[in-house]
C-alpha cells in the first residue's frame, strides 16, 4: 500500500485511518524511527513485559528470608 501524505504543523506526520485500521495501531502505540537515505521507517515497538502483572507486595521479612535462603545455598556447595 501506498499513500500519499503531507507533513503538518511543528513536522507532524498523521497516518492514514485505513493505515491505522490496518494495522491496529492506537494512541499511545511507541514506534522505533530509522532513516534510509530518503525513507522514513516506523517499526512498531511492542513491550515484552508489563510490569504491572509482576510485581506484587513483600514485607521486609520476606526479603530477608529469601536473601539468607540463597546465602545458604550459595556458601554450602
């Protein structure tokens, strides 16, 4: 597919909705920018991770415990 489009206000770049409907994307979406001689490549960035589903609370005893449980089992073997 190949359109064509302007370049706005303060060099802003609006996508095409059918480019958009495409490929899904939606604000907030984060894109890697690489420059080819004259070519603009935008790579969609996705998260690996979300932070948010791992971690959960621990008191500091807990902390503790699990430090003294891998020093263990680090100075015995």
């Amino acid at each position: 597919m190949s359109l064509t489009i302007r370049v706005g206000r303060k060099y802003a770049i609006y996508l095409p909705k059918k480019v958009v409907d495409e490929l899904g994307i939606k604000e907030g979406d984060v894109f890697l920018v690489t420059v080819r001689g004259e070519e603009i490549v935008l790579k969609r960035v996705r998260r690996k991770l979300q932070p948010r589903r791992y971690w959960g609370e621990v008191t500091p005893e807990e902390v503790e415990s699990i430090g003294e449980e891998i020093s263990r089992r680090f100075l015995n073997q």
